[in-house]
C-alpha cells in the first residue's frame, strides 16, 4: 500500500533538497533565496495538470525513482535485456549507448570539444551548465533567470523553481556568428539525471546559431516527473535556430516549459522531434514577437501504446510586421492521444500568423484532437489555419505493395514520406537514428 504523503511532508523534502543543492552547486545567495520562492509558492500555486493529480504530484516528490530499474548501473551489461535490445536495434554504437543508459562515462570527444568551447568563449560563445553559470556570470543570469515566466503561476513552475538542477547556460555575444551547429550532448548528459533542467538562451544583436539539445535523452532516467524550463532571448537581428530530440522511457512524465522574447527584425525556428514522449507530455510554450520579428514552430509527434501528448504553442505579434508559424506532423498509433493547440494573437498592424496540423491515425483506437485559435487586435492581420486528419489510404498501400514492398515496408515508407518536409534541418546523424525510431515504432518493434 503506498504511503500517503501530506503537503507538509512535500514541502520538508523540497527545503531538504534546496539544501543540499545550495551545498552542492556552491550557488550565490540571491539563488537560494529564489529557491525559497519557489518553495513558499509551492502550496498556494493553481495545480491545473490534466493528468497528474495533485497527490500523485506529491508522491513523485517523496519518491522519485522508477520500480524495475537497476539500483546499480555500472556497464552495458547492467541493462535490463529489453532496453539494450532497443539500443542494438536502433545500430547505436557503444560509446553513444553508454550516454544514453545514462552512465557516467567521458569520452576523448567529450574532452576534446569542451576544450574546443572554451577556445570560442574568447570570441563571445559562453557555453556552460546552468549551475557553473550561476557563479562565473551572476550579474548576466540573475537578469534573465525566471524572467518570462512567473513563480507562482502553478505548482509545476513553483517546483521547478525550488529544486532546478542542471541545463544549460548559452550567451552568443552581440555580432558573433557560429558557423558551426552546437552539440550539446555530452554537456547536457552531465546533468541528464537532474529532474529540472533549466536553459538559458542569450542570443545579442546580430547573432547566428544553430543548438541541437541532445541526441535522445536517457533511458534510464531516474525519476517519473521531468520539468525542464527554457528562455530564450533574441534581440535585434538575431537569428537561431533549436532542434530538440525527445525520446522519452515510457514511465516518464515530461512537462516542458518554454518561452522566449523575440526582438526587431530578429527570427528563431525551433523544431522537436518527440518520438518517445513517455507516458503524457504537456506544454504551453509562449513566444512574444517585435516588430518585423518570425517565430517558426515545427513539431513532429509519435504516440505510442496508451501515450498522452498535448502540445500548444501561443504566439504574441506585437510589433508591426510580425508574423508566425506553428506547423505539426503526429503520426498516432495503439491506444495513444494525441492534441494539439496553437493560439496566434496579432496585436499590432501588418502581422502574420499561420497554424498547420496534420495527422495520420494508424489504429481505430488512436485519438487525435486539434483546436487552433486566432484573435486579431487589428483590422489588417493576416491570420490563418488548417488541420487535416486521416489514415493511410488503402490505394497508397496497393501500389507500393504492387511494386514488391510488404505492409509493413509499405506502411513504413509512407509514414516516413508523411514525415520527412519537417525533417529537412535536422543532421544527417540524428536523421538516420530517428527514421530507424520511426520504423521500429510502425513495425511495433519498440
């Protein structure tokens, strides 16, 4: 019988906990403090989680970790058989499967491009984890951290606010461009167990920069709530792109929380890729647009098995001549849900916003829900929308099963034809491994 945790009981973990990370990351007061913040807003704060109760919520505070999983994972071979099956599967070589089960390992690579990193801060590239951040440029994080969003506004951006751990701190310094894509695996695998993750984007006038956030995350994440939080700010001229992978374990409960300033005349086009979205996975983000500003959304969904996924994405266009796209593919299977939401405000003249979602179901039980909304403040904003929801067709199957592909090729190569507009910016390294993901899912191999 589980043991019922009281408020009360929450709140003690949590102060225990700001503690110890107080302690650990050697963090400046003004942190701690904030911490605290978070703490005293923890019990008063709305808790508006469609799926995780507010008891469950403080079950997975007083006991985090995941029955079934090894106490000690020291190798490969500790694995339990069907995860490092998954791994060989997908042709992952060892190194890699090493990051990804979550052990701590440090290649020659990771070494190497560390030592790279700092030879590029002297140019004004500042790549560090959150928490080295915290201490090496306080006067710069403690003017963006928890700007965009507000303490108090629900029990998970309370929680995060006390018990934040790990992430990832980027400054691209005004003129700077990075020809090169950042690869944040091995840093953002150092801190790949932390339950809260926070991010930092800086992105100064006339900038450019492309952030890949991780390859997949661990499969052998310790705890059943991960909370991560990004701001982003891209001032006049900026231009960024993000493409984030997920590929959650299935008893994992993701929460993301973005959002991000859009400057003049600046652009930022963020692409995620969730293909393993663990049991539910639900966020909001917000973007604010000056003038003559572009935001790009671009999501590529998978449900699987019994998977809640519901997705938004709010769009502000307040400058004159701001515009906007949220674009999302989902390919839905088994039992998943899969909903999408974007709202496109225009608040200022000569705006432009568009929302796109299209669905391909792939069993009589998958659900699939879209609810686009526009709201127009001006009398000339150019708004619009379509969504398109279907199966795949049986004449589609027919001619590709004429020309000697079984089913389940044929199914595969159209699911991935159904895919591939949205993969066009992704690496060819990740591109490989997310079509075999998409071919093992199809074929029920995952």
């Amino acid at each position: 019988m589980t043991e019922t945790i009281t408020m009360r009981d929450a709140k003690e973990i949590i102060r225990m906990q700001i503690e110890e990370l107080a302690r650990r990351n050697r963090e400046p007061e003004w942190m701690t403090r904030l911490r605290y913040k978070g703490l005293e807003a923890f019990e008063r704060a709305p808790h508006r989680d469609p799926v995780i109760s507010e008891e469950e919520l403080l079950q997975f505070i007083a006991k985090p970790e995941v029955e079934g999983i090894p106490e000690k994972i020291e190798s490969l071979d500790d694995l339990p058989p069907e995860m490092k099956a998954l791994l060989d599967k997908l042709g992952i070589d060892e190194v890699e499967q090493k990051y990804l089960a979550g052990l701590a390992v440090q290649t020659d690579t990771g070494v190497i491009y560390n030592q790279f990193l700092k030879e590029w801060e002297k140019k004004g590239l500042i790549v560090l984890p959150t928490e080295e951040a915290v201490r090496k440029y306080p006067d710069i994080v403690k003017q963006h951290f928890l700007r965009l969003f507000r303490v108090d506004e629900s029990k998970l951006t309370a929680y995060h606010t006390a018990i934040w751990n790990g992430g990832i701190f980027l400054h691209v310094k005004e003129g700077l461009k990075v020809p090169f894509p950042l690869h944040l695996f091995f840093l953002i695998q150092e801190s790949a167990l932390a339950q809260a993750p926070h991010i930092i984007i800086i992105a100064e006038k006339n900038t450019e920069f492309h952030l890949i956030e991780g390859c997949t995350s661990p499969v052998l994440t310790r705890h059943s709530l991960h909370l991560d939080m990004t701001e982003a700010y891209f001032h006049e001229n900026a231009r960024g792109q993000l493409t984030v992978l997920q590929n959650w374990p299935e008893y994992v409960h993701t929460r993301p929380m973005t959002r991000a300033k859009i400057g003049k005349n600046a652009r930022f086009i963020n692409t995620t890729v969730t293909l393993g979205s663990g049991k539910s996975n639900i966020g909001d983000p917000h973007y604010w647009v000056d003038e003559k500003g572009y935001v790009e959304l671009n999501g590529i969904l998978l449900g699987q098995k019994d998977f809640y996924i519901d997705l938004g994405g709010r769009m502000f266009l307040q400058g004159r001549g701001a515009a906007g796209i949220n674009a999302s593919k989902a390919v839905i299977m088994d039992e998943s849900t899969v909903i999408t939401r974007g709202v496109i405000t225009a608040e200022a003249p000569k705006t432009k916003g568009h929302i796109s979602c299209d669905a391909l179901l792939m069993s009589d039980k998958a659900v699939m829900e879209t609810y686009p909304g526009l709201v127009s403040k001006v009398d000339d904003a150019e708004l619009s929308h379509e969504a398109a929801i279907g199966k795949i067709r049986e004449e589609e199957l027919f001619y590709l099963m004429s020309r000697g592909l079984d089913e389940e090729k044929a199914t595969q190569l159209i699911v991935k034809g159904f895919l591939e507009p949205m993969l066009k910016d992704i690496p060819m390294e990740f591109l490989v491994e997310i079509r075999k993901i998409i071919e093992l899912a199809v074929s029920g191999g995952m």
